[in-house]
C-alpha cells in the first residue's frame, strides 16, 4: 500500500502533536508531598514562641551549612575558587550603549588587578593589614567595585560601602566619622559629595577616583581640603611596581561594615559582617542540586552594591566562577543592557517585576491568543508544572522572553513583597524559576527563600518567602505590643527571630544595641512580624517599625515645617492589584504643627474613616472633608503648581508613579526602608511606613531634616492581611 504525501504530512503532524502533548503535560515539577513539608521544625518547643524551624538540608541534630566545602572559610576563598572554574568575570559599558567588554578571571587579568590595586592601595595610604583597617567605597556598581572590595580582602582590610543612589551628605558624613574612615575610593559622580563631606570629617586624607585622569581643578579642590588625591589606574601602577605579599584573613575577622537605617537617634547603624557571615550566607544561591550557580551562568547586577544583598550574591557569583555584567548605570535600560548580555541569573525588587508585569499587560492583555496562551500555561503551573519551552513559549511568548534577553533562567526578588499574580505572571511569560527571598543586612541579606519548583498554590496575595536557608533557623516570638501571638489561628504570628552562621557580629562600637537585639541565646529579634505556614513555609506580614513612637510623638522629636493634610481619597486603576493612596495638602491656607497633630488624632478615628478590601484586593477609602477634585481647582494651575500635578496624577494610570518614582536613577526608592529617616504610624488601623525627605526630587539640603507632609504616596499591598508595605515619594 503506498502512503501519499498529504498522509505523510498528516501522520508527522499527529505525531508532533502527541510529542507536543507529551512533553508539556503538566505533570508536577516536584512531587506535592515534598513542599507539603519544607522545614524541619523542633520536638521542643518553649512557651510564647513557636518550635525553632531549620532548612531540610541541615535538620536539627545536625550542623548548619555554613560553607560550600570546608576549604572555603572567606571572601578570598570564593574568588580564588572561581578563578579555577570561570572566563569571563566582569563586564560593562558605558553609556548603555554599544557591546559589552569583558575582563577574565585569569591572572593577567581581574586576579591581577586585585593584587595591583591592594599593593598600590597600601603604598599610597599607609593602611596596616594587620590593624584591619577601614577603607570607603562610594560608586555605583562597576568592576571597580568590586575589584577595591577584593583587594580589601586580600589585605586583611575592612571595606565601608556607602550607597551611591542619591545619597544624604549627613549619612556621608557619619559613616566616615563613626568608622574613622581615612581613605575612600569614589567615581567621577560622588566626587563631589566626598568634597562636600570633608569639612565634617577629622580623619579622611585620601581619595582614589575611578576615571583615568583627574583635571587641575580635582587636584586644586582636594589640597584646598588636605586631602591627597590619585586615579584607580594609577594606583593599580603603582602596586604593579612592587606587589605585596597578601595578608589573608580569618574567617571570623570583619569583612565589612555595612550601615543600615532605622536608629532611634537618627543615627545610621554599622553592622559588623565578617567573612563567615558572608560565606555562610552565599552558600544559598550554590547548594541547590538542579538549580546552583555555574560557570556558564550570566549575571547582570544593578541592585547597589553597597546593600549586602548584592553583594553576597555577587560572592556566590564569584565561587562559582560566573560572569558579571554591571549595568551601564542609568536604572531606565535595565532592559536594553540585558538584551545586550542576555543573563542568565538576575536579581530584583518586587517593584521592577511588578511594573514589567503591568506593562506587558497593557500592551498584550487584550490579545486573544496572549490571554489563551495565559491561561493554559497558568492551569499547567496550578498543576505544580513550569513550562519554558512549550509551543506557546515558541509563539506567544517570545517577545516578553526577549526583553530580558531570552536566556533568564531563575529571577531572585528580594528587599519586599512581592504579589502571587506577579511570580504567576514571570514563571509563565518568562518560563524561568522566580525566588522571594526575604533578610535583611544584620543576616548578610538572606534569612529565608523560596524552593525551587514551589510554585505557592496556596491562597494569599502576597506569596510566603519559604523555608530557612542552610545557615539558619528561625522561630516566632509572642508579639504583644501588636496583637500577634503564636498561638493564634490558623497559623502561628509573631516577631521573627533568626540564630545562625550568617547573624552579624554586632553594631560597630555599639555593644548596647547589639545587645538588645541579640539575646543571651545568640536569637537576633529582628521586629519583622511573621506566620509560619502549615508547609514550614515563613509569610511576612509586616516589617519592623523604624521608631517606636507614633507619628504625632515624631512630629515632637523633629524640627517640623507647617503643614497639614486635608484628606486621603483612593487612586487605583480598575485591573490593578496594587493602590496608591495620598495625603493631600490644604494649599490655600498654612496649619501650625499642633492643628496637624490634632487632624491626623481625628483621622485615626473618624466615624467615616474606614477601609474596605474587596476580592481583587483594591482598597476603597471613604472620602470626607472635601473631595480632591473640588480642591484642586482646575483655574488655579497656574498658581498651584503643586496642584496641578496632584490634579494631574488623578487623570494618568498608575505606570506615571513609577516613572517619577525612577527619575535620576534612584534605585534605593524601590528599596523597602532605604531611609533612614522613616517612622510608623497607623491611619484606619493599616500599618504603614513613610520617608521623610522634605521633597524627593528637589533635595534641599538646608531642610533634609524637615518634616513636609505635602503631598505624599504610599504604595498600599494586601491590608486585609496587613502586609508589608512600600512607598512612593
């Protein structure tokens, strides 16, 4: 029997389509019962807290994981071990334009430049090894970066980040004086805030600069201030001259301090990370079996390095001999630079996801056969399935796939919540792993993070942050002060606590507030609020307060510009899971400090003032007082001009708050908390939390300790599980 052409064609197309059928059935990635129970969770257990809670892969009875082997016990040790493994280490550009240059691990290359950069680093500033001596990095990320915080640690040196995105002079000012700080390496940009610091300071003298040469007029200003001033170059030169032998750290010397908001006394914090700390922490992005870094991985880092986050990612990088592309350092092409070096690895915050999450949407979402190819991948991932390669990947999706460059195969979000449609969204358009992870700086960046293949069918808007790392363990504590307790029901609540090998060694010259906040048991009480759910999984329901007095008692601790509020009205768009709620000014009249004191005393308790979450989560605020629109009197823009963009933002979707919230590339505003200057207060019994820069984008720096109320937005995420929240300026 002879077969024709058309039965050919039609029997290969049965086949490819029973192939197709095949291979994308949704059978589970990892079999239910083993996400069923994710932690390993103690016998024992104490009044007013919950059992203690360890990673699977280090269960009680047995030793943390502090280490991807026991030859790695530094910072040095994970370079040196990705040197053996790596190619390609760092690559960048400038301006965000053109192709990627990349230097090699190899010792001609970034192994070299270490060593240079040490050697010269010392002859130039007398820094000791021996003494563990501090030294200030002040850039945005850069190879230089990362290079001069190597070079730290091959000389036994303490390095002392300092954020670059918009940066306070008085937070310059204090992390160089509480550190005695003498030498700082900057760029071009920061310059001129090291020359502004400077008069403040008693023991700064040196500066390092990162562009090739420095003009007459850098050199002037520098000896105007008795500061000595040299290019980067010029010191890896002059180290190349007469390399010094390396002086190796101990595992349990300081490897950094890092400073973090949040003192009471307005005062940054310097948390002591050392070595251990940092190897413990990195251990997390290199144990997992099917999932762990490798040579071949591509990493884009834009997150500031000066967080510990990056930076403890950025040493998992490094051990596993991977590559790092820095961006080309404007935040707006993030996305141009990685369809440029095509990651393969990258990390994020939950406001960068979510805002691509609501572009794509209101670009595709109307589509008929984007909205198919939705829902059928979402069914598949219901069924605990992820797919990356089906045929609607091939057809649908390969546009969104291409924005991060088409090679992205697990996504990192960390520094806040992030919602479940969101994680749906990316693990179905993108076909990558995407991890929440939650820590903070006192825990080198990582206390918990998602399993691989947990795909959080659970309900909840905002998605739990999983179970313990390896050099962990966790338990909740009773929460009385906020009404959580670890025997409420369904499932336990209260104030997180974390013991392991990545808990700081303490606060810089601090030792009382170290100790009240690391007890006699070695338990860090971090103030976060936390559930555990019945999986061993850790839901955050709501982050630390800052200070521990209410709005109307900080209005009393600060010097207080007049202001006052005259309401708050809900802006949300219709399909939006997130809404943004504003506190308006009065802007024809001036109310003193104790007025404003008095209206916020009768907001919090106004028969009308109540919030109402419906099923999609979008917050209804009941209006009183007077309606925005009546207020902002569209004839008077022009004398209003403060109005006028109020009035404005009513009529723009929700995309606007992000691209104001972007401007200047500052970064640290989607970071939750960046501020130190941020206090708690409750309106209607909703949690939230507030910066306190007297204007965002016009810093001024004789007011930076005025309170402005006029007008400000918050980004509001689940109140009716009083969640975390972040805000926008």
């Amino acid at each position: 029997m002879e077969i024709d052409l058309l039965s050919i064609i039609l029997l290969f197309l049965i086949a490819l389509f029973t192939y197709l059928s095949i291979r994308d059935a949704p059978n589970p990635d990892v079999h239910p019962l083993l996400l069923a129970s994710q932690s390993d969770v103690a016998r024992v257990r104490y009044p007013e807290e919950t059992s203690v809670y360890k990673s699977c892969q280090a269960q009680h009875g047995l030793a943390f994981l502090n280490a991807p082997n026991k030859h790695i016990k530094t910072v040095v040790d994970l370079f040196q071990n990705g040197t053996t493994l790596g190619a390609n280490l760092f690559g960048s550009r400038e301006g965000g334009n053109g192709s990627y240059s990349w230097q090699t691990y190899s010792a001609n290359k970034v192994s070299e430049r270490v060593t240079n950069f040490g050697s010269g680093l010392i002859k130039f500033t007398g820094l000791s090894p021996h003494k563990h001596e501090p030294v200030g990095i002040f850039m945005k990320n850069r190879p230089e970066w990362v290079i001069a915080d190597l070079a730290a640690a091959h000389y036994s040196l303490i390095s002392v980040p300092l954020p670059s995105i918009r940066p306070r002079l008085q937070d310059i000012i204090s992390a160089i004086n509480i550190t005695e700080l003498t030498t700082i390496i900057v760029s071009s940009e920061t310059l001129p805030n090291v020359f502004s610091a400077s008069p403040s300071t008693k023991t700064l003298k040196y500066i390092i600069v990162t562009t090739p040469a420095v003009s007459p007029d850098m050199v002037q200003k520098a000896k105007s201030l008795g500061l000595e001033l040299m290019t980067f170059e010029d010191i890896e030169r002059l180290g190349g001259e007469d390399k010094i032998e390396h002086v190796l750290p101990e595992p349990e010397d300081v490897a950094t301090i890092v400073f973090t908001s949040g003192s009471t006394s307005g005062e940054p914090r310097a948390i002591e990370l050392t070595h251990s700390n940092i190897v413990a922490a990195s251990i997390t992005a290199v144990a997992p079996t099917l999932h762990k870094l490798k040579p071949s991985d591509v990493h884009l880092s834009y997150l500031p390095l000066a967080a510990i986050f990056e930076r403890t990612f950025v040493a998992a990088l490094l051990f596993a001999g991977a590559s790092i592309a820095f961006y080309s350092g404007d935040i707006s092409k993030i996305l141009n630079d990685a369809q440029e070096v095509k990651p393969t690895v990258f990390t994020s915050v939950p406001q960068f996801l979510t805002k691509f999450h609501e572009e794509i949407l209101q670009k595709h979402g109307n589509r008929p056969f984007f909205k198919k190819a939705l829902e059928i991948k979402l069914a598949w991932l219901r069924k605990g399935r992820l797919v990356g390669n089906s045929i609607w990947d091939a057809l649908v999706f390969k546009d969104v796939k291409t924005k991060f460059g088409g090679q992205i195969r697990v996504i990192i979000s960390a520094a806040g919540p992030i919602s479940q449609p969101t994680l749906d969204f990316l693990r179905v358009t993108v076909g990558s792993q995407v991890i929440q992870a939650y820590g903070l700086t006192e825990c080198s960046g990582a206390v918990t993070a998602n399993s691989f293949h947990d795909y959080q069918l659970a309900d909840g808007f905002l998605a739990h942050v999983g179970p313990p790392i390896t050099c962990n363990e966790i338990k909740l504590i009773n929460c009385e002060a906020k009404g959580y307790n670890v025997e409420d029901i369904p499932n336990p609540r209260g104030e997180i606590c974390v013991r392991g090998s990545n808990v700081m060694k303490g606060y810089y010259k601090n030792p009382e507030e170290t100790a009240r906040v690391i007890d006699s048991n070695g338990w860090l009480h971090t103030g976060d609020i936390g559930m555990i759910l019945p999986n061993g999984t850790l839901k955050i329901i709501e982050r630390k307060s800052m200070f521990e007095f209410t709005v109307t008692e900080y209005l009393d601790k600060t010097k207080s510009k007049d202001s006052t509020i005259l309401g708050i009205l809900e802006y949300a768009r219709s399909n939006s899971k997130l809404s943004a709620t504003k506190i308006l000014s009065n802007f024809d009249s001036v109310f003193s400090t104790a007025e404003v004191k008095q209206f916020i005393k009768d907001l919090e308790y106004h028969e009308e003032a109540r919030v109402n979450v419906t099923s999609t989560y979008t917050v209804t605020v009941l209006k009183f007082i007077d309606q925005l629109r009546e207020t902002a009197n569209l004839e008077n823009r022009q004398k209003h001009p403060v109005r006028e963009k109020i009035t404005r933002s009513l009529d723009v979707e929700e995309d606007r708050l992000y691209k104001r919230q972007r401007r200047d590339n500052e970064l640290e505003d989607l970071l939750m908390f960046s501020n130190k200057n941020a206090f708690s207060c409750k309106f209607f019994g909703i949690q939230a939390h507030q910066s306190l820069i007297s204007d965002a984008f016009n810093y001024d720096k004789k007011t930076q300790y005025e309170l402005s109320l006029n007008p400000i937005w918050w980004r509001i995420i689940d109140l009716k599980q009083r969640d975390v929240y972040s805000f926008l300026k």
